[in-house]
C-alpha cells in the first residue's frame, strides 16, 4: 500500500476520533456549568474544556482570558482558526478520504461526506442550546457511524489496521488528557478531596468518555477518584482506558507486522508501553503522582505515533 | 440555421426504431415520476461524490454535471460503422505521432506544412528519435462525433493527450440502471460497465519488455484539486491499482518506484492524468511539483511506459485536425470512414479572407482552445463580438480555425418545461493495446441543457446522459 494512503488512513481515523472526543467534552461541560456553584458549577469550566481539548493556548491568542460559554463552544465547534474544531477535523478528515477513496469503502466514504454537507447547515452565531445540543449528537452519531461502517465493511488488510492503529492512538490521547486535565486544574486547593464538588467533577469525567454506567456495572461502589483512574488507565474491560487502547494498538501493530513479514520499532515500543501499564498498580501511580504517571504516557504515546510514521507511512 | 435532425422522432412526426420503447414510455410516464427520478438520480450523485471543479470560479469548488435521465440511443448497425470509423482514425494518429518523431515522411511528402509540427507549442524535441514501448502513442483516445442526419457523423475533435470523461459513461449507467430497471428489461443494451477491465488489459499489454509478467500498473493524478479527481480515484479503484501522485514516485538508477508501507515497489506501467509539461520538472516545467524528478530519463531508458505518451499533443490540436483525412490516406492508403467538418484554416490567406467575409455565419476556434472557451458562434454572436474576433484573427491568424455551424442532432431531454429537443455530441473512448483495439459501445453523451445551445461542455453548463447502443434482439 502507498505510504501516502496508509498515512491518511491513520489520520483520517484520528480525526474523526478527535471530532467525537471534542463533542463529548463540549456535552458534559455544558451540564457541569449548569449546576449550582456548591456542585461544582462554575464559568471555570468552559476554561478547563480548553485545557482538555488541548486548545488553550490558541484561544488565548484569540478571544484572550475572555473565556465565555458562547467563546468556547464557537472555538472548539466551528473556528476556523481552531486547526481541531470539530469542523476542521470533518474538514481535513473529508480532505483526507478524498484523497484514499479507493482505500474507502463507500459506506465510510458517505458518512464522510454527507457528514460534511450537513455541517454546513450549523452556523456558530445564533444556535440555541437544542440547537448545540443536536449538532453535538450529530458528531457523535456520525463518529459511531464512521466507526461502525469501517468495521462492517472494511477489508481486514493493511488499510484496515493502519486506520485503527490511528484511532486508538488518539483516543488514548484523549482519554489521557481528560484525566490529567480534571485531576489538576478542576479541584481547588482548599476543597477536601471527597466533597460535592470533587464527586460531581470525577462523574462528569465518566459521563464525557460514556463510562457512567460501566462503572457502577464494574466497580459497585460510589465514585471514587482512584476507582474511576484504574477504569480509565488500568481496567482492560473498558473500551477506552489506555489498557484497552494499547492492547489494540499492539494487536493491529502485530497484524501490519505479520501481513509484511517483518517486525520494527513501533511494535517493540506498544508492546512495551502495554507491558508498563499491565505492570502498574493504581496505588502506585497514586504514589508517585497521577499527573507524573499520565504526563509519562503522552510523551510515550505520542513517541509511538511518530514511530509508526517513519516506519511506514514516509 | 436548418432544423436538426432529431435522434427520436422524424420531420413527420413517426418515430424511429431505435427509439420505438422509450417513445412508448415517455408517453405515458407521468411526468412527477420523471422528476423524482432525476431529483434522485441527483442525490445518489452528491453522495457518491460524483463531482468536478471549474477553474476560476470558487463557489463551484465541488459541482454536479447535471445527468439527463432519458438516453440516448444508437441502433447497432450506426455503432458498427461509427467503431469502424474510429479504429481507422485512432490507427493513423497513432502512425501519424511515430512518423512525426521519427523519420517525417508526411512533412517531406508536403501533406502538412512544417511549421505545424515544429511551431507547435506542444511539439516535443524530447521525444526525436525516441522509441517508445510498441510504437504506439496514443492509447487511450477520446474521439468527439456529432451526427448531423440519419447517416451522417462527423469527427469534431480527437484527444490524444489525457481524454476525460469516461467515469460518467460508467456511472450515468450504473444510475440508470438502478432507476430504470424496466427499460433495460424492454431494450436489450449493450453493457459497458467491462470498460475498466478492457483499460487494465490495454495498459498491461503496453509494458515494456524489461517488466515482469504481471507488470505493476499505476494512476498518476495531479491530486485532489484537479477538476477531474475523481475520474481518477474512480478508475484506480475499478483497475484495482494505485492511485498516485507524483510524491509517490521516484526514480533511482532509471527505474520508477513508488513508496509503499513495505518499501519501494517497482511500477512498469504509469496511466498519467497529467499533462505534458508537469510530469518531469527536469525536462518540462522546473516549477513543477506535481511531477516526478528524473521520469523523463527512465522512459528513455525503456524501463516505464506512460500512457498516453509524451508529445501526442501534435496530433489533436484543431490545425491538424483539418489534415486528418489526408493523414489517414497517406498512412492507411484508406478513405476515411468518418467525416472531417470542413474546416478554413486561417493560416492560409484565401481561407482567412473567406472566414473573414463570413464571420456571422461560422463557428471561429482557438487551434489550441477546449472546453468551450475561447470561440466564436457567428450566427448568436453580436456585432461586438464579432468585431473583436475579426481583430483578433487579423493579428494571429494561425491560432484560429473555423467552420460551418453544423446542424448538431438533438434528443429528447427532461428540462424544466417538460421533455424538449436538445443538442447532442458523442465521446467514444477508444483504447489501443499492443495486442488489439477494445472500443465498447457507446461513450459519453454529452447534452446542452440551454434550448438552441451547440455548446456541451460541462465547464459551460452542458449535461450527459447515458449512450445506449442496442444489440440485435
């Protein structure tokens, strides 16, 4: 396969990945800053999605610290200054399939570009809660459609594994960033850890990767911080803690690996980052730090994206 | 101007054989049926992303061809001859290029004048005494006919550089079928849809001899930005070979690779929808990042073949174009199957004061226009226009041609007033292997949507529609 399709196959996946994970962050920061201060509500909260979303330096270079709900929600949905607003990532991610339609099958591809034609019918400006609230279901149904489609009806060949090896290297991005972002930035120094304000932040974390439910299912006991950091880190049953990203990764990694006939260095570095987190135990990583423990991660993971680019997709 | 020939139904009204179905049909379909099926045949098409851009115009980034959903139909005895006719001509360009980049018989026997090869822009010193896999040029060809009666076509145009087109030939098919499934079970239609399979055998059967037996066949597009992207993507996924750009390639010790997931990979067989002047910033345009450094030296060391190959731009440009049936004559020793439209060239005195004195009655082209752009219609233009070519042609007459405006055939065609007569052309794609020559029946029809309008082009507005041709029931 050309490295240039291969290429736009893994970001294509991480796109719309990225499109989804963004309008889960915008979903919860909407109701968290619904709620009365004394749960938690807080205008802080537009400013913590950026953190998560990773954006926050560029928004300042944009709006300043004028951080307001109608700011955030334009920047991270639409801007066009924002290179990952949803709309640039629906953007770069039609871009990119148009490139490798052949690569597509044509069910990705609709949902791709119909996707696309609907975008147009939202505008920033004048949308209303239920107006945001529809277009932010739109991003998710369409991710899950993208995702569903590629899974049904994919070959299962490298176009196939290159494409996954995109979208869980994002989505353990993401699912990483979430965490560190909550744990340091939402909780005030003099809030007690354990008070209303600290429950309803860790379950706005589980509602924004649609892990609620998982959790009492898994863990039947009231949200606890470290609980909800082994779910997302440690717990392989969650479809997207770093586990269970990295078991993929290393999976379709090993397939790429097989159909070639040769193993590299991205291989060895998975399943190296996969056997540090099936060593770790959430009260170590306590110990030494969440923050220190997830910081380790994203330089790791993202030392893997570039090495899956230079071997294969240069 | 005369009243055209129409395609359906004869000056008495009576209907004609070929078309004896569908009249029948069209009768009696209501007509919101037929504007739901077009407002269909509409959506499948922007989903599937079936779209071109025109140049210069930046709110059409991405726009349909607007398909017409009642077809056009050929009877097989008009294709048999109309195929014969191409073969013959597709044939003569073909000796025609070789001849002109080697030892210029035609130009020492004075059927055409020098200065047509070696003034013309798109001549290429480069290819002189240049041996190309098979000695064939031109294969894949795109040649435009119009008919003008019941017995009558005429060529109005050959392309022998990077023909386009041929996607909506495949798709309008695909949609009528899907819509109309009960005329195809009425007519028994002659398929096209083996169209791709006919173009992997052609381009395999050009690889050169230091390939493998199962040579690697590539698309190479200018990429995603190019009006006709997506006629590339659609047939590099029909050929099951990969579409590249020129990034993709590169070339070490005179032998093109491209770069793949496993490494370099060799590619024997490059079917370029690139012209002339990008493929090499080597030996063509130095600005040129669409290219691959170095493709020229390999082509001339024999290790790639580039379909079409270099230089076959001296063949089609409207000037030579008038020579054409001398060119057949010469190499064939044949009379032309299909008509040439008589043609002034304004080159020549006596035809340009003739053009001169009848400018409001002739069609006036650019040698080197297409698209529709950059012409002259006597008859609609005004006196302004007219003035303005007149100047022009006195100042370059060698850069214009002109002919009489034909009476083009029309079709029946579902436009907003209902179902009314509009004028046709036909883009039969003809492929030369080093084997044979494949032709499949029928082309791309292509229909001006204005009433009265002889221009087709889909930069100007024109439609398609599906070609049938019927087999003998």
């Amino acid at each position: 396969m050309l490295s240039r399709t291969a290429d736009n196959l893994y970001w294509l996946a991480r796109y719309m990945e990225r499109a989804d994970c963004l309008a889960r962050i915008l979903d919860v920061t909407q109701r968290l800053a619904q709620l009365p201060a004394a749960y938690g509500g807080s205008t802080n909260e537009w400013r913590s999605a950026l953190l998560t979303a990773g954006c926050a330096e560029l928004f300042k270079q944009v709006h300043g610290d004028d951080a307001t709900e109608q700011n955030v929600i334009s920047f991270l949905a639409f801007a066009p200054e924002n290179p990952s607003s949803i709309r640039n990532c629906f953007e770069i991610a039609r871009t990119n399939a148009r490139s490798v339609r052949t690569a597509l099958t044509i069910e990705m591809w609709e949902t791709i570009n119909s996707a696309w034609l609907e975008l147009k019918r939202y505008s920033t400006k004048s949308m209303t809660r239920e107006e945001l609230a529809r277009f932010l279901s739109f991003v998710k149904e369409t991710s899950l459609r993208f995702d569903g489609a590629a899974y049904r009806t994919m070959l299962r060949n490298d176009a196939f594994w290159f494409s996954r090896v995109g979208m869980y290297v994002e989505r353990a991005d993401n699912t990483a960033r979430i965490l560190d972002v909550k744990y340091h930035v939402l909780l005030p120094d003099s809030e007690h850890v354990g008070g209303p304000l600290d429950y309803f932040q860790w379950t706005s974390i589980l509602r924004s990767v649609s892990a609620l439910t998982s959790f009492h299912w898994v863990y039947r006991e009231s949200v606890k911080p470290w609980l909800v950091a082994d779910l997302l880190i440690l717990n392989a049953q969650m479809p997207r803690s770093l586990t269970s990203c990295y078991q993929n990764i290393t999976r379709y990694l090993d397939d790429i690996a097989a159909y070639y006939g040769r193993q590299g260095s991205a291989q060895r570095l998975a399943r190296s980052t996969l056997t540090r987190l099936g060593n770790s135990r959430i009260d170590d990583v306590f110990q030494t730090g969440l923050h220190e423990y997830i910081d380790d991660f994203v330089v790791e993971n993202n030392r893997l994206g570039s090495t899956v680019a230079e071997q294969y997709l240069l | 101007m005369s009243v055209a020939f129409d395609e359906m139904t004869n000056a008495d009204g009576s209907i004609r054989a070929a078309y004896t179905t569908l009249a029948r049909w069209l009768k009696d379909v209501p007509p919101d049926v037929l504007d739901y099926r077009r407002k269909e045949a509409e959506f499948i098409f922007r989903r599937i992303g079936i779209t071109f851009a025109v140049y210069g115009d930046s709110d059409a980034q991405e726009r349909l061809i607007p398909f017409d959903i009642i077809p056009r139909i050929l009877t097989n005895g008009e294709w048999g001859r109309l195929s014969k006719g191409l073969e013959q001509r597709t044939k003569a360009l073909n000796l025609y290029i070789k001849d002109v980049y080697s030892k210029r018989d035609i130009l020492r026997a004075g059927i055409v004048p020098e200065d047509l090869v070696y003034q013309n822009p798109v001549f290429r010193p480069e290819m002189n005494g240049q041996k190309v896999p098979h000695d064939l040029y031109v294969h894949i060809a795109g040649i435009d006919v119009v008919r003008v009666d019941s017995e009558t076509f005429y060529v109005l145009e050959d392309n022998a550089r990077t023909p386009s087109g041929v996607s909506y030939m495949l798709e309008n098919r695909e949609i009528m079928m899907r819509l109309f499934p009960e005329l195809f079970a009425e007519n028994r239609v002659a398929p096209v849809e083996n169209y791709t399979d006919e173009l992997l055998a052609t381009l395999k059967s050009l690889a050169p001899t230091t390939a493998t037996s199962d040579p690697v066949v590539v698309v190479l597009t200018p990429g995603i930005f190019n009006s006709a992207y997506y006629e590339h993507s659609f047939l590099a996924d029909k050929l099951g070979v990969e579409l590249v750009e020129g990034r993709d390639l590169f070339v070490r010790n005179d032998v093109v690779y491209m770069r793949t997931t496993e490494g370099p990979r060799r590619v024997d067989v490059i079917y370029r929808r690139l012209d002339d002047d990008f493929l090499d910033p080597l030996a063509f345009r130095p600005d040129s990042s669409l290219g691959v450094p170095g493709l020229m030296s390999a082509y001339n060391a024999g290790n790639v073949t580039l379909t079409n190959a270099v230089g076959t731009g001296v063949a089609d440009d409207k000037a030579v174009y008038s020579y054409m049936p001398e060119i057949i004559r010469f190499y064939l020793g044949e009379e032309p199957l299909l008509k040439n439209v008589p043609t002034w060239r304004c080159r020549e005195a006596d035809h340009l004061s003739y053009v001169l004195d009848h400018l409001n009655e002739l069609v006036v082209k650019e040698v080197h226009g297409s698209g529709g752009y950059g012409m002259l219609i006597g008859p609609r233009a005004d006196k302004a226009q007219i003035e303005l070519f007149r100047a022009k042609l006195k100042q370059d007459p060698t850069n214009f041609i002109a002919q009489p405006t034909l009476a083009l055939s029309t079709c029946p065609t579902f436009v907003e007033e209902g179902i009314a007569p509009r004028h046709v052309d036909l883009r039969p794609f003809v492929l030369t292997g080093s084997d044979r020559t494949r032709i499949v029946p029928g082309g791309l029809t292509r229909v001006a949507l204005q009433e009265g309008s002889l221009v087709v082009n889909s930069s100007q507005g024109g439609g398609t529609k599906d070609t049938w041709v019927l087999e003998e029931s």
